[in-house]
C-alpha cells in the first residue's frame, strides 16, 4: 500500500506539479486551496493570478473522481467568475474551505480504494 506524507508530497508539489504521480496529485490539490485559505483568509488572487490552471483543472477532476458534488459545485461557480466578480468570491471562497472535512473524508475514502493511505 502506497503511503503519502502530505506536508512531503505538499513541497514537492510545490517544486514541481508534474513530477507528482497522479494519487500524489489527487492529495496535492485537495490539500492546496485549504493551505492558501489558511495563509491567506481567502484564495481569490489564486484564482485570478492565472498561474494555477493546470492544478485547478486537476482538482475539478478529482473532485469528480471523489464524488465530491458539493465542492465541485462551488469550484464550478468560482472559476466561472474571474476579476469581474471577484467581491462574489469571498463568500464562495469560504463555502468551498468549510467543505474541506467531507472533501477529506471522500478523498481518503478513493485513496484506499487505489491501495493508498495518507498520513497527516
């Protein structure tokens, strides 16, 4: 069974996306925009910075892959704003981070189910 160190796996995502196997990105995404909403109180400039496209479109498809409706939701609402509605986006911002216990559980859940586990 493949075990993931998230603060590792976080840094190493951070160096380079691509080098990250694609469970290891599944753990780098969910974990991302919660690290940014803590850093920062929000993570509208992520959105808007137009620097995080290829880990925004993997964290959609993860959060299809995990059966997370709820946060897909709201991501899909998000990324349809860009800067003109930027000030709809804090609440949004703080909707999607509040999902962040269900998204976790569902996406340990999928980790198992692929013969991984995560370690906090």
């Amino acid at each position: 069974m493949a075990r993931f160190q998230v603060v590792d796996l976080y840094d190493r995502g951070l160096k380079n996306f691509d080098d990250l196997s694609s469970l290891e990105k599944d753990v780098f995404v969910v974990n991302d925009l919660d690290v940014y909403y803590e850093m920062e109180g929000g993570f509208e400039d992520y959105l808007l910075s137009g620097g995080h496209e290829t880990e925004l479109a993997w964290l959609s498809e993860t959060l299809e892959r995990i059966q997370d409706q709820d946060s897909a939701a709201v991501l899909a609402e998000l990324l349809s704003l860009g800067e003109a509605g930027r000030e709809a986006m804090a609440p949004l911002c703080k909707r999607f981070y509040h999902l962040r216990h269900q998204r976790w559980s569902l996406l340990v859940e999928y980790l198992r189910s692929h013969g991984a586990e995560v370690d906090e």
